[in-house]
C-alpha cells in the first residue's frame, strides 16, 4: 500500500479533486442543494493543502513567500471592508467562517490558492516568459477567475457589494494586487510548476465556471 501511495499519490490527488468539486457542483446543479454551499471553508482549506502539497520542495523563502501573500491579502481585504479602498464598499457574510475586523480568515489563504495555481498555470502554458510576463499573464488569470467568482459570491451570500454592480475598481485592484503577489511568490518562492496544482486551477474556473452558466 506504501508503495502504490508513493508511486500514485499525484494520480490519488486529482482523484479527490475531481471528486470533491464534482460532488459539490452535482450538488448544486442537479440535486439543487444550495446548503451544501456551507461547506465553502472546508472545499478551501482542502484545495489549498493539495496544492501546498505540490509548490515543494520547501525552504525558508517558499515559506516567506506564502506567508507573505496570505497576510497581505487579509490585510488589503481588512482595509477593503473598513475603507472600501481599494476594491470598493463591501461586506462579507457569514459563509466564509470565523472574521477579524469584518474578514473571514479564510480570505488570505483564498489569495494564496489562486496566486499559486496562477503563477503554476502561466507557467506551463508559457514556458519561455519572462517573470515579468508570467507576473503580467499570472494576474491577468487570476481576474478571470475573479470575474467568475464575483456574482457567484454574492448570489450565495458569501460577500455583497453596498452598489448593485460590482464596482470596476475591484477587478482593477486585483490584476495589480494578483501582479504584486505573483512577483513575490516568484522571487521567492519555487521556480517550477506542478500538473496538480494546475488542475486545481482549472477546477476552480470549471466550478465556478459551470455555476455563473447556471445562475446567471
């Protein structure tokens, strides 16, 4: 059994990737159980330890890196919700779990989640980029994501925005917030990608992909 772990664990990985969000879109989509949306932290936490399974080998700076991204993006959404700088006025709701100063907790490791398999999928589709491109490219991902997460949040009541459209300073806030975070995971961080945490990535934009078709 060790062996098969250790020859199939990246194999197992996607395995319950696929599982974990299939099951909660089937959810969604076909049984129409929208509670299951509760289950919202846990589905983060688990995409974001299989991915941080994969960003190895770890050293000192890769733990700089993440730490970094995680903090700073609580911080800025901390700022957000106090100030409505930079993304705009906004308030989460009770989804996300346990807050400080308003945020969920959870909001920095979700920074975390889409910088890394961001920065893994610029990689592997443009191999011969700069860090300066796979920055730009990086964060240009990861605002199409956030485009596709944005009404979906708000339609299951995990943020809501004060305006009745979401504001354009809130994509403009993340390409150069996503920019800034990609440049530190890179100078910091590894400099290779990993196929899992890519398929991570693209699990995001299938799920919240498939759920912006439906509902909107």
């Amino acid at each position: 059994m060790k062996q098969f772990f250790l020859k199939y664990h990246s194999y197992l990985a996607i395995v319950f990737i696929s599982i974990m969000y299939a099951v909660g879109l089937s959810q969604i989509l076909i049984f129409g159980n929208e509670n299951i949306i509760a289950l919202t932290p846990m589905q983060l936490l688990l995409a974001t330890a299989i991915v941080l399974l994969y960003v190895g080998p770890w050293h000192p700076r890769l733990i700089f890196a993440l730490v970094s991204i995680y903090l700073a993006g609580l911080g800025v959404e901390i700022l957000g919700v106090k100030t409505g700088f930079p993304f705009g006025n906004y308030h989460y709701g009770p989804i996300l779990g346990p807050k400080i100063a308003g945020t969920p907790l959870l909001i920095g490791i979700n920074w975390v989640l889409v910088i890394v398999g961001t920065v893994h999928f610029a990689r592997a589709v443009a191999p011969r980029f700069s860090p300066l491109g796979i920055t730009i490219l990086s964060a240009t991902f990861a605002v199409l994501l956030d485009l596709l997460i944005e009404p979906i949040a708000v339609a299951f009541n995990m943020w809501n925005w004060t305006q009745e459209d979401i504001p354009p300073s809130n994509f403009i806030s993340w390409w150069i917030l996503a920019a800034l975070f990609s440049a530190i995971y890179q100078f910091w961080g590894n400099k290779s990608y990993h196929w899992v945490v890519i398929y991570v990535y693209i699990w995001l934009f299938i799920f919240f992909g498939s759920l912006y078709i439906f509902y909107l």
